[in-house]
C-alpha cells in the first residue's frame, strides 16, 4: 500500500518515464545498478528512495533530479530549515545530513573534507590563488541562483577574505573555505542540488571552527 500521496507521485511518474522510453524495471536495473527489486518498491511506495537512487534515476530516465526529489517528498529547503552552522557541531550537522544521504562512513567525510580544507589554505595565499577565488566566486553564486544553503555565510567569508586587515592565518583558512565552494571537487556532487552542498556546509562550519580558535588563542 503507498504510503503517500508523495510517494504515489513518484511511482507515477518513473511508470510513465519507463513507458515513454520503453524500458522495464529490469532494464532500468542495469542501467543504474539498483536491484530491480529495490526499483519495484520504490516505484510501489514501499520503499523510501535515497538521493543516490535518484540521481541514478535522473540520470539513465533524462528527468532533472529536482523533479524526483519533489516527487518523492524530499524538502529542497531543507538545509537552510533544518541545520544551523552557529548551534551545531560538525557531528551535528553529520547526523542531520545521514537522514538525506547514504554515507555509511562518516569519518571518512569529514577527514576529506579537513584534507582539502588543509591543502587549499597556503594556495589561496598565493596571487594566483587569491586571483582565481575574486574572479570565480561571484559566478559560483549566480550559478546557484544565490538561493543554495548558507550562500550569505559564504558571501561573509568573502567579504572578510577581501578585508585587507586580516590576519595572513585567518585569510588562509578563509580562503580554504572559498576554493572548496568554487572547485567541483566536491565529494557529494554539486549537481544533486541542494543535497549535493552538504559537504560544502561541513567546510564552511570547519572553517568557523577554525576561525573561532583564533579568536580564542587557541590555533597559532
């Protein structure tokens, strides 16, 4: 029995986008790698689906991931709704964003995203480094409509960056945080909007943890 009217949607409309292609569940199971099982009760209503299972799905039926996420109840607002970068901890913000995502190793997330963080900062004291991040970060926000989570934190951190009387400490690990935004070496894609920032606001709230240290003496 389908759960929701949500969900109902969802099945509908990947039986309507499997008929239009003409493909089967089977088909559409080797083209994405999901079990043609967990596909069927999807599609029933009987299973939840995951944001890896709809970009597979985005992708291999050519309907944008936006549309399946509303489909299938998924809140697009729902960062800046649910997480607060000033109240919470990284493992916080974690846990918040297991509900929406399937990432089995946590710690493995955070460690890349501080191994990026890290290997950013002496760049973005470099010219070419300060250069890249004025000249791309403006276009970064147009390219998310400058709606995506945290974008006015971000915008912060860049004023800050362009502040002359800063620390050089301080503008390294701002900086860090501005290239991990503007490159797409992100470990969650962009492309999964807005699920696809998640790892960009556990940057952003390393990089205030940072900050914060210096404030307090606690980081040379």
């Amino acid at each position: 029995m389908l759960k929701n009217k949500e969900e109902l949607n969802l099945g509908i409309m990947i039986k309507s986008l499997l008929k239009e292609q003409s493909l089967s569940m089977r088909k559409l199971s080797l083209l994405t790698g999901i079990d043609t099982s967990t596909i069927s009760r999807i599609v029933n209503g009987k299973q939840p689906p995951n944001i890896n299972h709809l970009q597979k799905i985005s992708q291999h039926l050519n309907v944008p991931i936006e549309k399946l996420l509303v489909a299938a109840g998924y809140d697009i607002g729902v960062l800046d709704k649910q997480i607060s970068l000033n109240n919470n901890t990284v493992a916080d913000i974690i846990q918040q964003i297991t509900k929406y995502l399937d990432i089995s190793d946590q710690e493995c997330l955070i460690e890349c995203v501080e191994k990026d963080l890290n290997k950013y900062e002496q760049y973005a004291l470099t010219e070419e480094g300060k250069e890249m991040i004025y000249k791309n970060f403006d276009e970064k926000i147009n390219n998310v409509n400058g709606v995506g989570p945290f974008i006015q934190q971000l915008k912060e951190m860049y004023e800050q960056f362009c502040n002359d009387s800063i620390s050089t400490k301080e503008r390294a690990i701002l900086g860090s945080g501005l290239f991990y935004f503007i490159l797409s070496t992100d470990i969650i894609p962009d492309y999964i909007f807005p699920y696809g920032y998640f790892d960009d606001v556990i940057a952003i709230k390393l990089v205030m943890d940072r900050l914060s240290k210096i404030d307090n003496n606690q980081i040379d």
